[in-house]
C-alpha cells in the first residue's frame, strides 16, 4: 500500500478522498490554488502545497506543477478526483513516466473511452446496444444518408471528444443540419482539439441511468447497481438516486451485465461508470459512455452498499484484487444525492458568489454531505458552482424522500445564492414522488424555476426583515429629520443598497 | 437562552403597505403586499400566532430563532445585516430586503438606458470581441465571461458604435460593472 497520495483537486472531492486516505494510514497532500489558500481540503491534509495561480489552467490542470510537488512532497501516487485531470490520457502517462501511480485506469483506456466513436465501437464488440449514429461526417460527402433516412429528425450532432454539452447541437430540420454539423465541429475543434462530429439519434424522453463499476488489474470485474441521474439542466446532473425507479429486476440484471462486458471488452481497471439511455416507453436501453473516473454521484451507492468506493480505488490502484463477487453485491434501502449548486435558479441557473455568512449543515440519522466549504468561505468565480452533495439514505425511497426533505428545509445557507429552494420544490414534484420522470424534468416544469407562493413563509420572512431592521440599526437614525417637503422614511437616507 | 421578543410595535401591529420600510428584492416575486393581505383572509389558513417570533440568539446584525405558523408548525429562521441589505433565512427559502430605492434628493431611479452595458454575473472576461470604435449590430457578441465553468455570452442591446471597452481579457468583473459603453445614439 502507499505510504503517501497527493490529492490534485479541490472542494468536496478533494475532502473526500483525504477522507479515505487518512483512514487508511497514508499520509496526505493537498495542493491548492490562491483563492483556496484556506479551503478545508487544505486544513485537512497533513501537507498542503501551493499552486501559486489563480485560474484553472495555472492551477489544478497545470500537470507538470502536479507532478513537480508529487515529486517533492514523496507521494508515491496521485488521486485526480473528477473534471479537471482525471480524465487527461497525457497527464496520467505522464504520471506514469515520472514513476507516480495514477489512482484510475491506464492512460491508453482513458485514451479509448474519451472518444465516442471508439468507445461505442468497443461497445459494440462487447455485444452492448449502443444509441444508433452515422458514421463520421465529412463535408461535401454523403453517407450520413443512410442514418437520414433511417432515423430522421430531430437529431443529435455529436462531436467525438465532446463533454458537457460542448460540441452538441439538437438538430429539428434538415434545413439546420449542415450550419449545426459545421459550428458543432467548430466549437469541438477550439475545445478539444478535436473538430470530428457525427450524428446520433435522439430520444426525447429518455432516462439516464448509469450503473458504477469495479475492476482490478487481474480482470475481475464486477458491477455496484445503478445510479438514476435524469434530473440534469444545462446537461449537468442536479438530483440523483438509487435504485432507479424506472428498472426492474431484469432490466438491471442485463444493464449491468452489459456494463462489466463492456468494461472488460475496454481493458478497464479500478472504478469507472457506464452511462445508458433508457427508451422508458420500450425498456431498451443505449450505452453512451464510460467515465473514467470517479463520478460526482457516487456516494448514493457507497450508502446503499456499504461500501467505499474510494477505498478500492486506491486498493486497485496498489495492486490488490477484488475480495468481493458479484453475489456480495447486496443493495438496502434507498439513497438520493441533491447537489448544492451555488447559483440562481430563478435566473436560468446563473452563478452566484460572495462569502458564506452562514452554512450550517443539517445532520442526523441517515444525512450525509460531502462538502468543500465552510462557514466565513468567498465563494469565488474560478472553478465550478457545486458547493456541496447533500445525500440522504432511507428504507425505501419514501423515507429518503422525507429525510432530505427535512435535511434541505433547516440547511442555512447565507450569502451566497443556492438551489435549495428549488431542490425542496423538486423532490416535493408529483413527476418527481412518482419516480416516473425523465431527462426533460426540470425544463418541463416551469414552476421549479419560478419564484413560487410561499403564502405566509413570505409574509414571515418581509416581518422578520422589518423587526430585525428596526433593532439592527441604531436608533438615533431614525430621529433624523431630512427636511424634505414630503414625508420620508428614515432610512432612505442611507443610499441604495446594491444586491446580487 | 431563549427570550420572548417583547414590546416591538410591529409585532403588535404588523406593518402596512405604507409603513414599511424594507423592499423584498429576492426572490423576484409578486408583491409581499398583496401576498400579505390574501393570506390574512384565508379562512383555511389562520393568522399564525400572537408572537411568532422567538429569538435564540441576538447580535447587533445577527438574528436567530424560531417563527411560529399556525397550527403549530415552527420553522427556524436567521437574519443577516450587511450595510443596508438583509438576508432572510427560514425554512429553506432565501429572502433579500433592501431600502426602497429613493428618488428624491436628485438621485435619479435607475434609467433604462442601452448606452451601458452592465455586467451581469460574477466572473472573469474571456475573450473581447469589440473594440473602440467598432460598429455593432444588435445581437452581435461583445464578449465573453467565464463564470464557474460557464460562458455568458454578452451581446449588443442595440445597433450602434463602441465608444469604450471597460475591460480586457481576464479581468475579474461583478455584477453591476460596466463593460461596454455604446456611444449615445444621436436625438434626431
């Protein structure tokens, strides 16, 4: 086993994988940004290194300053996380060339699975369905007819390396097809480097299911159940849960055989998720992708397996096999993650910033959250808008229901603009409660993102203002006289206050 | 610990349209006004208590405690003051009040003017598309702000000229800030 990881992430996951690490007896090192010089993963590594930068580029994705202080601090091996590095072929071979142990699989998978063509063909050969796609475009040729004609419209274009949305264009008519194929492959082109796009064909009612993998360097390969992440808006996941109401018994026993085959077929080793569409009105499901890294969800499945994930990643990663089969893989009751998302969702999900006057996180029986903040924090522009994953486990997906319910009801959070509220509006949804929702939820529902009628909580919350207002601010003020012809109030004196 | 907030005028008579002080500025919502008077006839819904207020800690610009609805049902709150904003908390909702904005004394209420063009979120520039001088058609993309991995795109109100780029490439900005002045379109 290692004796020392460097940790080359940030907020929540950087936490959380220390976490393990410490419980493992391996020494930690965390690096860090200037705007994170007093984040808590900092605090809580026995050693912390700086990145002397600010932006993303000159921190957390600079690899050869990665490897430099892996190098200097002795750490035999690097936990990336997710986003930033963790999915980068060059920085783990460079890891690997530099003698570091890159906790995720080989650089030559990560290689295969970042790219959408190869992986669906390896998909394919493993006997996986795959959502069907044209070959690759090419401008001025035409053998993207035959998908035409099979499948028509609308469509998807697809780049090969896209993510994130990026270099995705949904295509309605035949009349938008050539400007969408061309700006898609632009848009991928100055992204990734890549500019090489297809067609795929759309389900507009799909649900996103993806089931979390294991498997060691001796080709044991097992699978840990589903994750149901179809609550997504802008193509990013916001509320997840298992086991999904949408599978039953067969359904999840062929998914996730066809999850470990494609795994094996892609010589993957340590943990990994492959993403299916489920056709809800047919049953049949898609493979999308595999992520090569550890997923921002995860903890759904550590809380209904018992299990750490995490842990066997940096297990696998030393070396060590499987203990467990596919037979030991028992899941119990329900788990639902909200993810605490500093941003408005009154205002088309716009980024929110400002410093944590309050973030006083619920706990009890059954309440988990895997947090990168802290009370006093700024919350700064650089890096992404998750604060937090609130994730709560219960008997059955009532239980669970209720539990977050309560857990996001007394969650203060001040100072910086969340989605709570609209997570409470979400998980209280009739679609939601009925389990049968898909990937189209949040922009079916326009009164999850619209301020709603909280009746007497908003004439609760205008009465406290003016009571606390009174007491807050000095009295004398109030005597003032403005002299002005008309009756004023006395605080207007005070100038206009200027809000986020 | 706790103590009964007692003798507060406003407990006793809560504050009218009219005399209140404080504007609910977030959530952007119909008026607390209006709200305020339906809910008060709401047979099926009863005025909560007396005294709903319960504070369990009170600072100079920090509240905290429990606000009592009817039938029973408490909910925790906390009141932030900084300078002249407050920040409501209760039962999971998010409140901002703020002074009225004033417009006597010159202080004109906010113009709505397209020569100025305002930051809208917190972030940093990306790219400028424009520069001084340049003609811009309405639509037409001035430039670009990264703000926690996404691009707003900030684009021209109207068609005009460029009079000024207030930023550059990796400028830090916030909401409010003016990053593009257009050259004022001419009385005819």
């Amino acid at each position: 086993m290692f004796s020392k990881v460097l940790v080359a992430n940030r907020g929540e996951i950087a936490v959380r994988v220390l976490q393990t690490l410490q419980a493992m007896g391996i020494a930690t090192v965390a690096v860090y940004s200037d705007p994170d010089k007093n984040a808590p993963h900092v605090t809580l590594a026995d050693q912390a290194y700086s990145l002397n930068g600010v932006s993303a580029e000159e921190t957390y994705l600079d690899s050869k300053k990665l490897i430099a202080l892996a190098k200097e601090s002795g750490a035999e091996a690097i936990h990336p996380g997710y986003g930033f590095l963790s999915e980068n072929p060059s920085f783990c071979a460079d890891c690997t060339a530099a003698g570091l142990v890159f906790i995720g699989p080989n650089s030559d998978t990560i290689s295969l699975l970042g790219d959408k063509i190869r992986s669906k063909e390896t998909a394919i050969r493993a006997g996986v369905p795959v959502v069907p796609s044209s070959p690759l475009w090419e401008p001025g040729e035409t053998h993207h007819q035959g998908f035409l004609s099979q499948w028509g419209f609308p469509l998807l274009v697809k780049a090969t390396a896209g993510g994130g949305g990026r270099g995705m264009r949904l295509v309605e008519r035949e009349a938008e097809l050539l400007p969408a194929l061309e700006s898609a492959s632009r848009e991928a082109a100055s992204a990734f480097g890549d500019g090489r796009v297809f067609l795929e064909r759309f389900f507009p009612a799909a649900r996103h299911v993806e089931f979390q993998v294991l498997a060691d360097a001796s080709g044991n390969t097992i699978h840990l159940m589903e994750r149901e992440c179809s609550v997504q808006r802008r193509y990013q996941k916001v509320i997840e849960e298992t086991p999904s109401p949408a599978l039953d018994r067969k359904l999840r026993e062929s998914m996730g055989e066809s999850a470990v085959a494609l795994a094996k077929s892609a010589g993957y080793t340590n943990a990994g998720t492959v993403e299916f569409l489920v056709d809800p009105t047919t049953g049949q499901y898609y493979f999308l992708e595999m992520n090569a890294r550890i997923q921002v969800e995860h903890p759904i499945t550590e809380e209904t397996l018992r299990m750490d994930l995490v842990q066997w990643q940096v297990r696998i990663a030393a070396g060590e096999n499987l203990t467990l089969s596919q037979n030991d893989i028992r899941s119990s009751g329900h788990a639902l993650e909200c993810r605490i998302y500093a941003e408005d969702a009154y205002d088309n999900f716009a980024p929110s910033t400002g410093t944590l006057l309050s973030w006083q996180p619920p706990h009890g029986m059954g309440l988990r959250l895997d947090s990168g903040v802290s009370q006093g924090q700024e919350v700064t522009p650089y890096y992404d808008s998750m604060l937090a994953k609130l994730v709560s486990w219960g008997a059955d997906r009532q239980a669970s229901i209720n539990r977050m319910s309560k857990a996001l009801e007394n969650f203060p959070v001040v100072g910086v603009t969340t989605n709570i509220p609209f997570l409470m509006r979400a998980i209280h949804h009739p679609a939601f409660t009925s389990g049968n929702y898909d990937t189209r939820f949040v922009a079916m529902y326009g009164e999850l993102t619209a301020p709603g009628d909280n009746g007497r909580i908003d004439a609760a919350a205008m009465e406290l203002a003016e009571d606390f207002w009174q007491a807050s601010v000095p009295k004398r003020a109030g005597t003032r006289t403005t002299g002005q012809d008309r009756p004023q109030g006395p605080w207007e004196s005070l100038g206009r206050a200027s809000f986020p | 610990m706790s103590q009964q907030l007692d003798n507060s005028q406003a407990q006793d008579n809560p504050p009218t349209k009219n005399e209140r002080l404080l504007k609910q500025v977030y959530p952007p919502t119909r008026s607390v006004d209006d709200l305020a008077s339906s809910q008060d006839t709401d047979p099926a819904n009863p005025p909560a208590a007396e005294h709903p207020i319960q504070l369990l800690k009170q600072e100079q610009d920090y509240w905290e405690g429990l606000y009592r609805l009817a039938q029973g049902k408490t909910l925790r709150f906390q009141a932030h003051r900084v300078g002249q904003q407050v920040h409501i908390w209760i039962g999971g909702e998010l409140y901002h009040f703020a002074l009225p904005v004033s417009s006597s004394r010159g202080r004109t209420t906010q113009r709505i003017s397209t020569d100025e063009i305002l930051c809208s979120v917190p972030g940093v520039v990306l790219t400028v598309d424009v520069a001084d001088g340049d003609s811009v058609v309405e639509g037409q993309t001035l430039l670009v702000i990264e703000s926690m991995k996404t691009e707003q795109v900030v684009k021209s109100p109207r068609d005009g000229t460029v009079q000024r780029v207030a930023v550059q490439p990796g400028d830090r900005v916030d909401r409010g800030m003016r990053l593009v002045a257009l050259a004022p379109l001419e009385k005819t």
